[in-house]
C-alpha cells in the first residue's frame, strides 16, 4: 500500500502554480504556457526527496534525423504513483539535430507525466494556461486529514 502524502507535500501540490516558474513560447502562431524540465525536477525533488522519485525513458522513436518521440516513466516508488509521458521533438539544427530532438521530447515526456501530479505541475496550464489550482481538492480522506492537520 502506498504511503500518505505529508502535510507539506499535500499542500504543495493542492496549491496554485507559482508564476515565477512558468515562461512562454511561441508556437504555430500561439502563445503557449509551460514549465521548463529543470523546474519540473527540482519540484519533484522538493516534495519527493533526492532520490524519491524516477525518471525512465522506456523508448525512443527516431522519426528523421531530426524528430523523434519519447515515451517515458514517472515513477515515485513511496507512494506508488508511475505516470507515463510522451513528448515530440524536433531540431533545425543539422550537426546534434537528433541529439537535441531526444533531449526536446524526452523533456516534453517528462512535463506531460508530472502534469498528473496537479496544479504544482502545470495541470493548469492545459487549461487555457491557468495558473489557479484546478485539483483544489481530493476526496482521499486520510490526505484531506494530513492537509488540515488532523493526522499528526
């Protein structure tokens, strides 16, 4: 059976997504919201603790020597919690094109995947770039106990 979120992980990720980690790209003529990986890992870590958390690339597709498609595993053994991803990437840049076109969709894979984990993750963003909390609440009562304090 898997453990129950902490108090302080709950919060965490019932809580609304910081602005400070979130920046923008243009897109097929859009604007888009995302959260950079680095910011992604360094929030896993923070809830979950160095080495708490795993991060597997189960495959690579090349599609051109320039595109290629990641499927990959999130996985947080503790609370036994696995999420998969699947990112794209693509690269103009002829001499590490394939190179960054992995790095590209295994990014994409691991945002994707850690989505799963709420609104701290960037759920939101898939709302219209939301950053308001959009889980708000769950319905698993020992983790409401432990967010309120009741299960000390």
């Amino acid at each position: 059976m898997s453990q129950t979120f902490s108090k302080e992980a709950l919060t965490y990720l019932t809580s609304a997504l910081s602005p400070s980690v979130v920046e923008t790209r243009q897109q097929g003529g859009r604007s888009l919201s995302y959260i950079p990986a680095y910011q992604i890992k360094a929030a896993l870590t923070r809830v979950f603790g160095f080495g708490g958390w795993n991060w597997t690339l189960v495959s690579v597709d090349v599609k051109s020597p320039n595109l290629a498609v990641v499927h990959g595993r999130l996985e947080v053994p503790a609370y036994g919690i696995v999420y998969d991803g699947v990112g794209a990437g693509e690269s103009k840049v002829s001499a590490d094109a394939l190179d960054m076109a992995v790095k590209t969709a295994d990014s994409e894979a691991l945002k994707r995947a850690a989505s799963n984990l709420g609104t701290a993750f960037g759920l939101g963003l898939y709302a219209n770039g939301s950053l308001a909390d959009v889980v708000k609440t769950t319905y698993n009562k020992e983790q409401m106990e432990a967010l309120r304090g009741d299960a000390d």
